[in-house]
C-alpha cells in the first residue's frame, strides 16, 4: 500500500508536515504498544493483535473492543461498540474527499488511512497540494509506527502480570488521553458526562459490555439546539 | 478476542472509512447527523473510563485503579507526555495494589 509515489517530486516543501508527523507518530507507537500488551492479555494472540492494527487501524475502537473482550463482555457488544466509535472515521473521510481526488482504488486506499491524526494533519494545511502530502506522510507514519508498536507489545505484553503491575489502567489511562482534547464544546463536555453516568447506571442490570454501547444515545444530545437564553427564565 | 471479532470488525471499521470518503465523497452528511456522530467518541470514551475504572462484571466498585484514573486525568490535564501519563497510571495502580 505505498501512498503513491508522489512524495518524491521535486521542489515540495515539507516544513511543517514531517516533524508533526513523526510527533503523531511516536504519541500513537506508545498508546500501540499498549494495545498489543492489552490483547494478548484479552485472550487475543501476535496474529489477532497485527490483524487488528494492520486492517482495523483506527486506535480507540481497537482498545474499546479489547476492553469490552478483557472485561468478559460479549462479542457483539465488544464490535458494536467499536464501531459506533469507528463512525467518526466517515465524517473525516467526507471532510478529507475533497482534497484526494483519484481513481477508484486510489480512494478506497486512501479511505483506509482517514483517521484523527491524519484528517488533523490534513485540514491544518494551507494548500491543496500540502494537504494531499501532510495527508500520505501522516498516514506513512502514523501505521508505520502503529503496527510497530502492536507487534512489540504483542511480543512482550505474555510476560506481563498486568494485574501486579497494574497495565490493566492502560486501558482508561489511554481513554482519558483520548477523550481530552474532545472536551473542547460544552456538548461535548455534556455528552461526556452523559456517557459516564449511563455506563455507571447500567452496568448492573445490562449484558457486560451493553452500557458502552448504551452510552451512545447521549450524542443525540447534539439535535438538542443550543440558546443563550435559558426558555424558562 | 476470537477470530470472528477480529474480521468482522476490520470489515467494519473499513466499511464506514469507505462509506464516508468514497460514498459519500464530495457530498455531505446532513448537518444533524453529522452533529450526532461527531458526539459519540466523547460518550463512549467516558464511559470505557467508568467501565476500566469502576467496575467489576456487573459489580461497581472503587479500588486501586481509582488511583490510577486520577493519576491519568492529572498527567493529561498538567500536560505531561502521553507514554509518561500510561506508565504513571500503570504504576500508581501497582504500587496501591501491592501495599494495599
């Protein structure tokens, strides 16, 4: 899948878009590691764990299937799940089209690699030509480094105890890194918020796994139209 | 983590890249329903938190991972390196674990 050999034409300023990229990069490779770790202490094995990073590519569903998997919940909440989390992928991909035109092929590859961290990259540019470039260099980095990563922590995550040392908080420690920089918009902020408390609510009485999915229904939170004014005051 | 959970949500997750960039394409989503998507990471990342944090099955409970989630939300929140912010976690829960 080599991001078409455009990169090497003459005269292209890079400034700007490798050194952010391999930044991404190296932030992804640490939260990969842990994935491969988590995985292979989920029950899955080096394999599934290169499997997932390789053709899933999209970190926070990866960790949430895990997760759900790690905590003994069913197979369909664990995808589920995973997937209402990978649905962001297809806003950043209509946000992105426009700036990777190409045949067929070229686009559905390109679709592959439309993740934060290069839909980020992307926008920030300030030409059609810097997009299409920060997009195959972030996208180059970003699964280089990821598969990398899954593999070593796939290689060494059997010898762990994650138990004794803890590793099992790799699992919200990384969420919160996550969700941090979303938090940016008072809905966002809500829907948060919504989301712990439907998770907590319905734990006891759900199949393992279900509040997470659960949890979505506060985004239609979003059709709830904003005003200055409170209506009752 | 059977191989049925693996496929299905390669196929998946690819799917919805696929539905967006090449489907959709040039076109839009209807503003609501972009709005709505756009919502879901925070919703279901804050509730993983919860579940990773307090729960056991179908139990609530606070233990030594409480420790760690605070550890976490501090690193993130005092801007320390993410790899810093895992390990610091990972450790304050070891550490709770082993003397509690």
């Amino acid at each position: 899948m080599d991001a078409h050999n455009e990169h090497a034409h003459e005269g292209v300023n890079y400034d700007g878009i490798v050194g952010p990229a391999v930044a991404l990069g190296f932030a992804v490779f640490i939260f990969a590691i842990s994935f491969g770790v988590l995985c292979v202490n989920a029950g899955g094995s080096v394999p599934k764990a290169m499997t997932m990073s390789l053709l899933v590519f999209t970190g926070a569903s990866q960790f949430s299937a895990v997760s759900v998997i790690a905590a003994g919940g069913t197979a369909v909440s664990a995808v589920v799940g995973a997937l209402l989390l990978g649905s962001r992928n297809a806003i950043y991909g209509v946000a992105v089209a426009p700036w990777l035109p190409g045949s067929l092929k070229y686009r559905v590859a390109a679709a592959q690699f439309t993740i934060d961290e290069t839909t980020g990259m992307t926008l920030v540019q300030n030409s059609p030509e810097r997009k299409r470039r920060a997009f195959w260099v972030t996208a180059a980095s970003i699964y280089g480094f990821w598969n990398v990563g899954t593999l070593i922590g796939a290689l060494v995550g059997n010898s762990f105890d994650t138990q004794k040392y803890g590793l099992d908080v790799a699992f919200p420690a990384a969420f919160v890194a996550m969700v941090a920089p979303l938090l940016a918009t008072r809905k966002a902020q809500l829907a948060g918020i919504g989301g712990a408390v439907v998770c907590l609510a319905t734990t006891p009485f759900v199949p393992i796994g279900a509040p997470i999915v659960m949890s979505a229904v506060v985004a239609l939170i979003a059709l709830v139209p904003t005003q200055r004014k409170s209506r009752r005051s | 983590m059977s191989w049925t959970v693996v496929l299905v949500l390669s196929l998946g997750a690819f799917a919805l890249k696929v539905f967006g960039f090449v489907i959709i394409g040039d076109r839009k989503f209807p503003p609501q329903v972009e709005a709505v998507i756009a919502l879901i990471p925070a919703a279901l990342l804050c509730a993983l938190i919860m579940k990773d944090t307090f729960t056991a099955g179908h139990d609530l409970q606070i233990d030594a991972r409480a420790v760690g989630l605070i550890v976490a939300v501090l690193g993130v929140w005092r801007k320390v390196p993410i790899w810093l912010v895992i390990v610091l976690a990972c450790v304050a829960t070891g550490i709770t674990r082993a003397i509690s």
